[in-house]
C-alpha cells in the first residue's frame, strides 16, 4: 500500500492531504532492532518455514509454535531443553510470525548479555537505563533467549523482576528459551518463575536431554 515508504498520503473529503504510518512501519522497525542484536541476519534463516521436522519430537514442537501462532491471545511460550535443538531458531519464527500475523512489535534480547549491559547502566547512566527498561516493557513481544545462561546474581533478579512484573501487570507477551526445563528456574526465583507459569498455561515446552538432538553437531 505504501510502496515501502512506510507512509501512507490520503485526502479527506475536503481535499486535505494527510501522511499516516502505514501497518509495515512497525514490523520494520522491529526487523531493523533485530539486525542490532546477535541474530543478526539470522531473520530469514530462524523461521517457521525452515524448521525441519524430520523427526517426531521436531513435528510436535512445531505444530504447538503453529497453534501457538494461530490462536494467539496474549499467553506466554517457555520452551526448555537440550542445547543446540532450534530452540532459538522456533521462537525467532514465532515472533516473526506473530509480528507479520498481527502487526506486533517484538525486540529480541540475549539475557546474559542484556543483563550486564543493564547492570552497568543503572549506576553509570540512570537515564539510559529507564529509557532501555521502558523499551522493554513496552514492546509487544519480548523474546529472552538464553534465560539463566549462567547463574543470575541478585542484581539480575532485582532487574528481570522488574521487567517480568511490569509485563505481566500489563498483559504483555514474553517468550522464553533456556537450557534449563521449566521446573528448574524455580530455585532461582519462585516470583519470576511463577508469573512466568501462570502467563505460559499450556505453552510451556520441554525437550528432554539428548546429545542426537543438537542440531550444531549434524553435518
Ligand atoms: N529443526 C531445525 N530445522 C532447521 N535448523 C535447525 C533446526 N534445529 C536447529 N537448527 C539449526 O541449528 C542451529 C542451532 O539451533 P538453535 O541455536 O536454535 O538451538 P538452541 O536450542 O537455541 O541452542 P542453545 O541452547 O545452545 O541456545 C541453528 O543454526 C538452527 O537454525
Ligand atoms: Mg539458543
Ligand atoms: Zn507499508
């Protein structure tokens, strides 16, 4: 509609001429954030589209990010499990997906790595810690990947805390991938953990150790 302007020119009944965002603007930007982050061009290769489901277990874990997509109302998604298995990979198409189905923003943050970025931030540049948080806390879907990639200190906890809270006040889509299965996380927060159960309902996800599963070590 836009010609990939990302704005659209109409008049109204007066012949007055208006600019307004055309519905892309937001999926762009979104796509623009990612290209920032450690997924960078991994866009196109992390979808729906290219998760092979040769297997049993790949089958059912993409037929739940379909149905997911499909009847989408807000709930959370934690999948959990065996390193190297796509677990980055389904919920990167998951957000795409979400995003392109249902105009939704998303932002993808790695969480050790936002973290220390965070940390540093809150005693170093007050303002630019609010201005990180408050992205965070407003943006359609937040995918966390890599949640408790190595033990979280309190300072962690007191930030996800926060994030995680503010998002669940407001009804706010998180997306998780982790190495651990979901009843782990509990020891290192029942708070977190279990605002992150009752969003998730159905949608949490396991997949159980299994060094076949890493897809890193298939040639
Ligand atoms: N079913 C699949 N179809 C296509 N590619 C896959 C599939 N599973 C994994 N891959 C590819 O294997 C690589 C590793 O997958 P990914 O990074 O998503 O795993 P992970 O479960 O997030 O691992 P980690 O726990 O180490 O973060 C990626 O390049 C990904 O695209
Ligand atoms: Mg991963
Ligand atoms: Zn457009």
């Amino acid at each position: 509609m836009c010609k990939d302007t990302e704005t659209i020119i109409y008049t109204d009944e007066q012949g007055r001429t208006f600019a307004r965002e055309c519905t892309c603007k937001k999926i762009n930007d979104s796509k623009r954030r990612l290209q920032r982050t450690a997924l960078a061009n991994k866009a196109d290769k992390y979808t729906l589209e290219t998760y092979k489901n040769n297997e049993e277990w790949q089958k059912n874990i993409l037929a739940r990010a379909k149905e997911y997509v499909t009847n989408f109302n807000g709930d959370w998604l934690y999948i959990g499990g065996q390193p190297g298995a796509g677990k980055t990979h389904i919920c990167t198409g998951i957000i795409q997906a979400l995003s392109f189905k249902y105009n939704l923003s998303y932002d993808y943050i790695l969480f050790n790595k936002k973290m220390t970025e965070l940390k540093q931030s809150k005693f170093d540049d007050k303002e630019s810690y609010k201005e990180n948080i408050q992205r965070l806390i407003d943006v359609d879907i937040l995918f966390i990947d890599d949640l408790y990639k190595i033990e979280p200190t309190k300072a962690d906890i007191d930030i996800l805390f926060d994030i995680i809270n503010e998002r669940y006040l407001n009804s706010k889509t998180c997306i998780f991938s982790s190495e651990k299965i979901a009843k782990e996380i509990i020891v290192f927060d029942e708070a977190i953990a279990s605002r992150i159960f009752e969003k998730c309902g159905n949608y949490v996800i396991g997949i159980a150790k299994d060094i076949n599963k890493n897809y890193r070590l298939k040639q």
